[in-house]
C-alpha cells in the first residue's frame, strides 16, 4: 500500500510509549518521489480507525491532624501546644495548636500504592499552658488499600501505639486515641492533658517569748523551725506576785509554700486567736480585723512559683490574768487563694477550717505560775 503499513497492536502494547516511538518508512513511487510513511499515525494513514481510550492513574490522599483535650472535658480543646514530627529520619516542629485544640500534621498527603505508606512519631514538646505535657511517645503506622476508584485508607492496618518516658509500651497515660475517617480520608489523634496542680500549704511556730518586767524586756528564741511536727511548746513560768505587772508575748512566723506544679498566691491568711491571749493592732501593721476575723494580705500580689515561700509574721500578747494559764493554741489558715487557671487547691479548701489539711497549722505556748522569784521560758 503507497500510503499506510499494516499493523497488529498487541493487548499488552504500552499506547503512549509505542505513539512515542512508532517506526517509519521510506516509500519511492514509479516517478520517482520518496514519501515517508509512520507506523499508524491518525490522520496520515488511511487503513486504520481507532477508539479514544482514557487512562486513569489510581490514587488517593489523606491527612492527619492532632487535637489536644482536656483530660477532665475532652469537648475543651486547647491551644498552644507543640509538637516533634520525625518521618524517615527528618524532624520538624508543628504547632501551635488552634483555639479548638488542632493542629495539622500531614496535609493532603498523595497514595500511590497499597500497603504501608509510612512511620510518624510523635512528641510533645509544649504543653498548653497550665497543663502537664504528655511525656510519651506517639507512633502511628499509615496504611492504605485499593478499593473501586482510587486508594483509601486501611483502617484494619493503620495502627497507633504509645510509649511512656520509661520506653513502657502500651501505657494508659493520657489515653490517646485515634479515629479514621475513611469518608474524609481522615487521621484524628486525640491527646488528652490534665491540669497542672495547684498546692499551696501553710506552716506555724513560735519564734520568740518576749517577757517584760519591771522596764527590762528579755527575748527568747525558740529555736522551733516550720519543719518542726509537732512543735514542743513553749512554755513561760510567771512568778504569781508579778502576774498584773508582767507583760508577755509571743511571735509567730506563717510560712506559705507552694508545693504544686503552678504558680499562685494566698491572698489572705487568718489567724485564730486562742482565749488567753489577744491581738494589738500597734504590734501587728499588716493584720486587720475583718467582718469579724483577724486576717492580713500581706502576700496577696506575690506570686509564689512551684518550690518558693514566703512568710509573714503575727505577734500576740497574753491577757494577764491567772485564769487564763496552761496551754493556749493559736491556729492560722490560708483564708483565700489565687492561681491564674483558677485552680482549686488539690489538697484542702481555703477557709474551712479543718484540720489535717496542709493549708493550717497551729503552734502551742503554755503559761505556769512559778513559787520561785525568777520567770522562766522552755
């Protein structure tokens, strides 16, 4: 034939690759003109038809994205978390997390093939604030599977494991989920943080025995410390001639410490004066009588970090009276609180009034009546 070749296209013929490469052929007519011919070429030759034949690449995406709880209300996201991402030994920083508690790790992510697509850990670097940070490490497993028009996600092989800070496999710390949305090609990883604690505790004692006689005034150091429990008392013995003329006290140091993981203030402290002893305004600037109760807010405005202390001081006065001898206990509690997450304290309630709870304390001083003529103080 002057102007086609004949050809056979087997089933397994590459289109694209043979249209690349298709042969060509010098044909020389009787007066002598050289035309070339091109193996099936459309258009060109005249002894061959053909279908248009649409060839799809099957493919798929999907996307994966955090989302950071509250352990307590997992419906409160929360932000300003951040994260490492390390995939075939490359690492990036993600975060932080939005106002809803999300953050996206892998965006639109293309699947060309069944079977494992790839490794993420993950860890978390910050927390959101006032929350302890999730201290383990998070490996999700992504794998896909061919299904009518394109590939999905393998919600049977697409796996997610933690480990805690000790390498401990399995651990229920914060019970990360993972949920697949095949429908949306989906990967929500749920990380749930609990609160930071919030602990402030309150510790009492005696520092001096301050005894005036006659114009002389003899102060005594106790020697007692905060850590002291219980505290010895600390007694004072009056001569019994001298009861009216005598004055007495006794100072007492408050020390407010925050053993919680953040940062707070008390208030306001109260003091709870036993019978037997009184409260001078003149000796004590920083307290105050209020509806009823003495109490000072002297440390209310410093904000104690985890591990710091702060003290404040209380100064009373014994009513002189020989009914009013033996043992006298005077109590102080931490009467209001502060943090800025609003916090309740883990361990006791501001104001309750309860003993036990490390947010009062009390320190004991004793009063005798001595036959001999000296005062004594032990």
């Amino acid at each position: 034939d002057r102007d086609s070749v004949q050809n056979t296209i087997s089933n397994s013929l590459n289109l694209d690759k043979w249209y690349e490469n298709r042969k060509s052929y010098s044909e020389t007519d009787a007066s002598g003109k050289t035309t070339t011919i091109k193996d099936y070429y459309p258009g060109e030759q005249d002894d061959d038809d053909f279908e248009t034949v649409e060839v799809k690449e099957l493919t798929g995406k999907y996307s994966v994205v955090i989302k950071k709880v509250d352990s307590s209300n997992k419906n409160q996201g929360l932000a300003g978390a951040y994260f490492t991402i390390d995939e075939n030994s490359k690492s990036e920083k993600v975060g932080p997390t939005d106002t809803n508690g999300y953050i996206d790790v892998r965006k639109d992510i293309t699947i060309s093939k069944a079977g494992t697509q790839t490794v993420l850990n993950i860890k978390e670097e910050t927390a959101p604030d006032g929350y302890k940070p999730y201290n383990g490490t998070i490996s999700l497993t992504i794998s896909a599977k061919e299904s009518t028009e394109k590939y999905i996600l393998d919600k049977e092989n697409t796996k997610l494991t933690q480990k805690s800070a000790d390498n401990e496999e399995n651990t229920s710390n914060g019970e990360v989920t993972c949920d697949i949305n095949e429908e949306k090609s989906l990967i929500t990883i749920t990380i749930p943080n609990e609160k930071k604690v919030f602990d402030l505790a309150l510790r009492k004692w005696v520092t001096q025995a301050i005894v005036t006689e006659n114009g002389q005034t003899v102060v005594t150091e106790t020697g007692h410390k905060a850590e002291d429990d219980p505290e010895e008392v600390v007694k004072v013995d009056l001569r019994k001639s001298k009861i009216d003329d005598v004055i007495v006290k006794f100072k007492y140091s408050i020390r407010i410490t925050n053993e919680g993981e953040i940062a707070g203030e008390a208030t306001k402290i109260r003091d709870d004066v036993p019978e037997g002893l009184k409260f001078v305004q003149e000796d004590n600037p920083d307290w105050k009588i209020e509806d009823g109760k003495l109490v000072t807010e002297k440390l209310a405005g410093t904000t104690l970090q985890p591990g710091e202390s702060a003290e404040v001081e209380i100064l009373l006065t014994w009513v002189n009276s020989k009914e009013n001898m033996g043992v006298m206990i005077n109590t102080a509690e931490i009467e209001e609180d502060h943090n800025d997450y609003g916090a309740p304290d883990i361990d006791s309630t501001p104001g309750n009034n309860v003993p036990g709870e490390d947010d009062i304390d009390d320190a004991p001083v004793m009063l005798t009546i001595k036959t001999g003529s000296e005062i004594v103080m032990y």
